[in-house]
C-alpha cells in the first residue's frame, strides 16, 4: 500500500528506500548462508534451507489465515456495538476497510507473538539462561561455530522459524501492512532484530537469542491486546473500560520487561558481562577489549543498545497516551492523534486540499 492512501503522512522517500534496502540487504545475507548450506550439505543434508522455507511457507498461511478469520470475527463484533448506549463515534468502529485491515493485521501479530512466548518458555524450562542470562554463554558460542558443541534440535528449529517470521514481519511491514507514525521506528527496529537473530545464528548464539526473543514476545502479547481492544473502541464505560485497563497493564508490562529486564539484565549481566568473562580471550587487558575478543560481543551489544533506544522511545510514547487519558481524552482519539495517525475524514481532507 501506498502512503498517499493510508491515515498517516508519507515517508520521507530517502528513508523510505534506505529502509527496503537495508532489508533486501539482510535478504541476501540470509541468501548467501542458506546457499552456502545447501552446497555444502546438499539438498537431503541441508535442514537449514529446506527447515526455513517451510517455515515462510507456514508462516506466510498461519498469518493470512488469521487475519482473516480475524477480520470476520471483528465485524461481527463491531457490528454489534450499535446500542444507543454507545456514543456515536464508537459504534461499528470496524466499518471502514482500513480499521478492518489494522485490526486484522494485529491479530495475526498477536497469535505469532503468543505461540512463540509458549514455544520459548517451554525451551527456557529447565534452564538457568532467565534466571541468571550470563549461563547462556556456558559453553561459548565459539564451540558450536567450529561444531565441538550442537545445540538441541528444537532450539535450532525455533531460530529458523524466527528467522521465517521476522523475513515475513518485515517485508508485511513495508510493503503490506497500513502505516502507523512509528513506520520508520518500527520498521528500524525489525530491520535491527533481523540483523541480530540471523548473525546470532550464524555465530552460535542460540541460548542468549531466545531469551532476548522472550522478552519481546511476552510484553507484546499485552501491546497487540491493547490495540486490538482499542480498534474495537472499547473505552469508557460503554467498553467496561477495557481498553483503559490493558493499557495501565500494558505500561507495567513495558516498563518491567523491555526498560528493566532487557538493558539491566539481558544486555548488561548478560551480553556484555557474561559474554566477555566467560569467553573472552585469556590475558585481554580491560572488560571492554575483552568483550571484542569474545566471538561477536561488541557487535550483538551495539544491536541490543539500538533495541534499547527503541524501547525508551515507544515508553515515551505511551506516557503521551497516559498523559491525554487523564486530562480526559478518549482512549481510541489518543492512540489517533500520537501513534495511529490521522482519521481517514483527516485524511481526506488533506487530499482535496
């Protein structure tokens, strides 16, 4: 979809294209080690290529089949918010194509970020790597690179269908999905956990990946809710206040996992002090050049950082949202006017202008 056709104002057309091509950049990475592994091994030994097509191939219909089966079941539920109760504004909120497709599009955002949360609690499960993220670096990354240590089947097979998925998640959101105000934050930030999840694959970093993964999934469980809930228009009493409630848990959700756990935790004890202690090079003077020493230290870190910019960025965000819900603004004309963009009358006023 085009911008011009969409509730947000266009994308810089620079930024727009730098974006895409950082994208089909990573693509052709992605590319280059699927070949490499399929020359090496051949087509019956390669299960990398083979594991992540059939991944897309899945992803790609679970995705589409939910949003629509997601599309059918909001009408239904938007056309039954017709009662003289419910202010004007509010009723059949999903009647235009556009909020139809929002809502569809998160749904099928949702359903992704639930399984995967399972799938990574269930691989977390009997593992120290949440409780203390520094024992994901016991063995080193190192040993499974040069094969003196193999990672468990399902762990691998969970990493090539993020890969799937984020190829999808990515390409969905420039060249598929409508466009909200944070387009170029969010579609950075795919750009930057692409670029981590493949080269921390190609670098053995399984163990720290899936919890950096964890946390993201669980906190957008409650962040794709929320939004849901608010393409509904369930506010106020008229909604039993449901969109103000998973917002509240939403803020705490956030400011718990992506400004607490993540920087203080996964980045800091983890990547940065487990990663250098336990692998860097014997005799390396100084924590930082010890860091370099250890396999991708340095880079994973300055990825994580990025994420961590990120986070602080939508947290300032939803405090915008928080701040115009207590002087009394409706939840769904909030989300409009700070993160959603412009109304589709906006927006067609604009046009005729």
């Amino acid at each position: 979809p085009r911008d011009a056709d969409l509730a947000v104002q266009p994308t810089a057309p620079a930024v727009d294209a730098s974006l895409g091509a950082l994208f089909l950049l990573l693509l052709c990475r992605l590319g280059w080690a699927l070949c490499t592994d399929l020359f090496e091994r051949g087509l019956r030994g390669s299960a990398l290529a083979v594991q992540f097509f059939c991944c897309l191939l899945g992803v790609v219909l679970f995705s589409r089949g939910t949003a629509w089966g997601a599309a059918a079941v909001g009408a239904c539920v938007s056309r039954g918010r017709r009662g003289a109760h419910i202010p004007a504004d509010c009723r059949h909120p999903l009647r235009s194509a556009l909020q139809q497709r929002k809502f569809a599009d998160q749904a099928w955002q949702l359903a992704i970020h639930l399984s995967m949360a399972l799938f990574e609690a269930y691989l977390l499960k009997g593992t120290t790597w949440w409780q203390d993220p520094a024992t994901a670096f016991a063995p080193c990354p190192d040993a499974f690179v040069r094969g003196r240590e193999r990672h468990r089947p399902a762990l691998r097979f969970f990493y090539v269908l993020q890969l799937a998925i984020w190829v999808w998640t990515g390409f969905s959101c420039k060249w598929v999905e409508s466009r909200r105000k944070d387009y170029v934050e969010m579609m950075l930030h795919h750009i930057v956990t692409f670029t981590l999840i493949l080269y921390s694959m190609l670098n053995g970093e399984l163990a720290i990946g899936l919890v950096v993964l964890f946390v993201h999934d669980a906190s957008d469980v409650v962040l794709d809710l929320m939004k849901m809930l608010n393409y509904l228009k369930m506010e106020g009493a008229h909604g039993w206040f449901a969109v103000e409630a998973m917002f509240v848990c939403n803020l705490f959700s956030w400011a718990y996992f992506r400004l607490y756990v993540f920087p203080v935790y996964v980045v800091y004890r983890g990547a940065y002090v487990g990663y250098a202690n336990q692998c860097g090079a014997e005799g390396t003077v100084g924590h930082f050049a010890r860091c370099q020493s250890a396999g991708s230290c340095l880079q994973s870190d300055i990825g994580l950082c990025v994420l961590c910019c990120l986070h602080v960025f939508w947290f300032g965000l939803l405090l915008r949202i928080a701040a115009k819900l207590l002087t009394g603004t409706g939840a769904s004309q909030a989300g409009r006017e700070d993160y959603e963009g412009l109304s589709e009358s906006d927006s067609e006023s604009l046009k005729k202008r």
